[in-house]
C-alpha cells in the first residue's frame, strides 16, 4: 500500500553511464600509461654475454616478404629485436618506443627487427598492413626463435651489441629512456 503524499525513493543523481565512462577512461589510462612504466624488467637471462643465436627467419613486413634476414648478418651494428604479436596489447605500445629510439639513434647504429611470434602469419601480415612500423618484422613460425632466446612473455626485447653479443633481455613494455641507456650501452 502507498501513502498519500510520501516521496517516491530518491534516484542516485550520477547517470549509469557516466559511472561506466568514468571507470572505462580510468581503466585504459591505467592500461596505457601506469602498467607500461611498471611492466619492463630485466630478465638477467643466461643469454647476457654469450653470442646471440643465429636465426634464418622470413620477412613479413610489406615491402620485404619473400626475402629472409639472418641474424648474424647483422652484425657490426646494435640491434633489438622485438618479440611481439598482433594479439599483444603491450606489444602495440612498445612499437612507437622502438620507432622512436630508432628515429633519435639512427638506422646506421641501430637496427630494430620485431620477430613476430606466438600468432598466424595470416594474422600477422594484416596487422603489419593496417599499422606497417618504420622497422621490418620476421616470422618466428615454429617458435624457435622464441625458444633460442628463452621468451617466457610479450614483448620481449633482446639487444645484441655490435660484436654480436647479447647485452640485455626484457619482458613487458621498456621506457624510451630506458631502452635509449640499453642501447647507447650496447654500443660500448
């Protein structure tokens, strides 16, 4: 039974949708700018100072497919190569990092090769024609290189010094600063 004259209950003045707007812009920040500066570690792997794994891997960047990179090849300059897939969000984040340590270093001290891994060359080669990276990409079809270079996670980023060693493993998204000290070490 109702009362004459009682006040229907009070509606919570916040609309549902603002709430949900409010939480999803607070999520994605948090997606975006918190998790990726908390995320890189260095994984003090066995590779440190031994001679990098040689790979024979193919091209699936645009422009490049058909040929293959060998790794050992290569040498004489610092490279990074960047274990990712199309699936990976923080991969998606660390490729405009790599593009811009490269861009500031130079293509003729630095190469970048992302290795994309853990996903279908179909999946892959879309990807690389939506978004193409100022840097080529390999397929590590089977997941040896994966293996060879002991990736437990996505993105992991391997910089080889000029002589051919490894210098540093990380997994999770680096920091431009902190990718740029890897590098100028690697080039030591």
């Amino acid at each position: 039974m109702s009362q004459l004259g009682a006040k229907p209950p009070e509606r919570d003045a916040t609309p549902g949708y603002l709430v949900g707007a409010l939480v999803l812009a607070f999520s994605l920040f948090v997606g975006f700018f918190v998790l990726p500066q908390l995320g890189s570690s260095r994984t003090g792997s066995a590779l440190e100072g031994k001679p990098a794994p040689d790979l024979l891997l193919p091209y699936v960047s645009r422009g490049e497919r058909g040929k293959s990179q060998r790794l050992s090849d290569l040498q004489g300059k610092v490279v990074v190569l960047d274990f990712w897939a199309s699936w990976c969000g923080p991969c998606h984040v660390q490729t405009p990092v790599l593009e811009r340590v490269l861009a500031t270093i130079g293509a003729d001290k630095l190469r970048v090769l992302g290795v994309a891994t853990s996903d279908d060359r179909a999946s892959v080669t879309r990807f690389l024609d939506r978004k193409p990276t100022t840097y080529p990409s390999v397929y590590d079809d089977d997941q040896i290189a994966a293996a060879s270079y002991g990736v437990q996670g996505l993105p992991t980023l391997v910089i080889i010094a000029k002589d051919g060693t490894v210098r540093a493993v990380t997994t999770g998204v680096v920091s431009e600063r902190e990718l740029t000290k890897l590098v100028n070490e690697a080039m030591q």
